[in-house]
C-alpha cells in the first residue's frame, strides 16, 4: 500500500464562502502535499489558480494541470491532488445540497506516515 507523508501545514490556508447555494473553497498547499481522496454527491469543479497539481481520479492518474486549469470531477469519483510546486492554489465549487451542505459522499482516508 502507498504510504503519503503529511506536511506539517496541511493545508497552509483555506477561505469558505457560502453564496446563494454556492460554496466555494479555496486552499493553499505546500509543494509535496497530498490533498486526501474523498467523493461527493454531485459533480464539482476544481480550479488550480496558482501552482500545479497532479490529479488522480477513481485511482487513475489524470495527469499534470498547470494554473490556470479547471478539472471536472464527476459525482462520486472519488478524487486526489499532490501539489507540486509551493503555494499551489486549488479552489473548489460545488452546489449546496437542500439544506445548505455539501453533499461529501465519502471520505477515503490515507495512510499517512510522519507528521
């Protein structure tokens, strides 16, 4: 099994908005930093604003999006960033569900080693 070192920061810093059923998260990541596998009801966009990520989507490696660069994520998939360059810049949109939530399917925790 692949095991993932944990940044001591993870992430650096993140800002939520919630704006007429919108929400919309935005996270700055160390360089080497694994943004944890999860999934969500529905589908998502994930825009890199800054920086570069590797994106892994139901266990296949989408490949390298350099900023700027939107990737689709559909509903369910489950779906993992490495950030590969310093203060990389992921933000992330999702409808809100009926009662103002974000609908996270499942997480899919890491084994992470380090600290």
């Amino acid at each position: 099994m692949t095991q993932y070192l944990q940044a001591p920061e993870q992430p650096v810093d993140v800002t939520v908005v919630l704006e007429d059923r919108l929400y919309m998260r935005h996270a700055v990541f160390a360089e080497g930093t694994h943004i944890p596998q999860h999934s969500h009801d529905q589908s998502h966009i994930s825009y890199v604003a800054t920086g570069a990520v590797r994106c892994w989507k139901d266990g296949v490696l989408l490949g390298e999006f350099v900023a700027p660069a939107f990737i689709k994520i559909e509903a369910r998939a489950k779906h993992l960033f490495l950030a590969l360059r310093p203060a990389t810049t992921i933000v992330c949109v999702h409808a809100l569900d009926e009662n103002g939530e974000v609908p996270v399917h499942e997480e899919h925790h890491l084994d992470i080693v380090g600290v």
